[in-house]
C-alpha cells in the first residue's frame, strides 16, 4: 500500500524496516525536527529520520502539524494509510482523516492499561506481569482507538525497560506488517476498547528516579528495573560535603531487614536495608564511571555495614 510513516526514536526503526522489507511504498517519512546533543551540542537526525535517508526515503519534521499549509501537503500524498509508532506528536483530526484507510498506531502496552507516554517504564515499575502490543485505529483521544491486532508477553522476573523495550519493538514490527497486510485484504476486525481498567503512564519525571529506601524491597527492584538503562534508578552516598551520586543498574530483594538506606553488607555484595526486606546490588554506575559489578565498586569507593546511603 501507499503509506506514510510517522516515528522518531529507536523503538519504531524496526517497525519501519519491515514495512520496507515487505515491499510497502513508503512514500515519505514524519519524524521529530533534529534536536542537538552530544559534547558539541550539533543538531542529531533521529534514529528514524537517519534510517530513511540510508534508504533513499524522503523526510519531513514540522514542528506542529496544526497548521492549514502542513495538512494540505499531508493530504496532497495522497495515502491509503499512515503507520505511528512513537512519533511525538499529537495528529489534528484533518491528519487523520486524511489517508483512505485512517491511521494506524503501534502501542506498546495492553490497552486500555497504559495509555500515554511511558508504557513500557511504567508496566515494570507497577510490578505487571504481563504486557504487550497493540495495533489501532487512531482518533482524537489519547490512545483511546479500537484495537485491531494485539500479543500479549510476559514480564520476566529480571525484565529491565531496555531489554522489555527492545522485545517489544521487533514483536510490534512483525505485528503491523500483519496488520498492514490484513487491512489491504479488508481483513481486520475492531475491537473497541474496554471502559475499565484505564490507566495513564505518565512521563518519567527526573525526580521519579531517586530511590526511597523507605519502600518495600520488591517495589524498588521493579522501579529499578523500570528506570534501567535511561534515567536510571539512582542514591547518594555522603562524603564530606559532598554527595556522591550511585545508579542501581541490577539488585535484586534479599530477606534481610534493619533501618531503611542502612548498609548491612559491605563485602562480596553491597545490601542497603529498605522499608520491608533489603536490595542486594550487583551492579552500580558512578557519575561520569563506567558501570562495574558492586566488589569492583568497592575497591575504588569503600562503604561500610552500618553506614547510611540516601
């Protein structure tokens, strides 16, 4: 089919590279305008807007796409169908409208469980067991369209946000691809969304992150999780005047017990005491380090039993 694709980070290259492969004509690509980063602060295409060029595609980045003169030129392409997996940008109803066949969204979660922003974060971090993807019928509302395909997957005990992410992102390519083809055969069935069970994953706000040793152990494994590998789950730890900032890249609850943020293990291991149990941490990051497992850690940053991290 004659289709656009609208995305911008990581998560929705694959998507994308396999509506090519299945030999869709993408006649151009929507991505977020490049944004600048790195030591030089230059402006960085995004990792959609990049894969497009390699393949010859053509890319456009308005800042809105509120305005009359960009859904015109959308409109003018002429489409069967617009494929959106995490562009950043909300679709006016013009937009939407505009493909024959409407606007079709990867998401990723069990909706309606997880509408919103960070779905993927906020499923670990709630402790779910399970999640998944979704591909549906846009409108107006947020994430509120019927479902046309899903899979469900499993959360694995040691499930961080990257590793969910990157599962996820190949199972949701390989669903639209099926769904792409089955709405070409006038085959896909919607399934409106149930009335229950709403739930909104909110952005991760910089605060979210530092750890509250004051919550059960098997809490703050799920939050870390969820927060691994970007921001990052992190603690401080007091040296003189200064605070030293610590990021938990894998812990894992212990069943130990005494004064929330108190260090009980020092040794092999490092265990911090929490609201209920202890975390027993394997691997950690320094400010500016490079990650190490929790001996190496504290060769280089000694830490005692008894002392207290916050």
């Amino acid at each position: 089919m004659k289709l656009v694709f609208m995305g911008t980070p990581d998560f929705s290259v694959p998507v994308l590279a396999e509506i090519v492969a299945a030999g869709h004509e993408v006649v151009a690509v929507y991505s977020q305008p490049p944004r600048k980063a790195g030591r030089g602060m230059a402006e960085q295409p995004s990792p959609v807007h990049r894969f497009a060029e390699e393949h010859g595609i053509p890319v456009f980045t308005p800042v809105s796409l509120k305005g009359e003169a960009e859904q015109q030129a959308f409109a003018s392409l002429d489409l069967d169908v617009a494929v959106v997996v995490a562009y950043g940008l909300i679709l006016p109803k013009p937009v939407l409208e505009a493909p024959r066949l409407g606007c079709l969204n990867l998401h990723a979660s069990l909706l309606p469980r997880w509408r919103g922003a960070a779905p993927i974060q906020r499923a670990i971090m709630a402790g779910d067991a399970e999640t998944g993807v979704m591909v549906m019928q846009m409108e107006e509302g947020l994430d509120t369209g019927p479902v046309l395909l899903a899979e469900r997957v499993r959360i694995a005990a040691d499930e961080t946000a990257g590793s969910l992410h990157d599962r996820l992102s190949h199972i949701g390519a390989s669903l639209m691809v099926r769904a792409l083809a089955a709405l070409s055969r006038g085959g896909l069935e919607a399934t409106p969304q149930a009335e229950d069970g709403v739930t909104y994953a909110r952005k991760i706000e910089k605060a979210e992150a530092r750890i509250d040793w004051r919550r059960p152990a098997s809490e703050l494994d799920c939050h870390i999780r969820g927060l691994t590998p970007s921001p990052g789950a992190f603690f401080e730890i007091a040296r003189g005047k200064e605070a030293v900032r610590v990021k938990i890249l894998r812990a894992k609850p212990v069943a130990k017990s005494g004064k929330p943020g108190m260090v009980l293990d020092a040794g092999d291991s490092i265990v911090v005491a929490c609201g209920e149990g202890a975390l027993e941490i394997a691997d950690l990051q320094r400010a500016g380090k490079s990650p190490v497992g929790a001996r190496e850690f504290l060769r280089g940053f000694p830490l005692s039993a008894g002392e207290s991290v916050a």
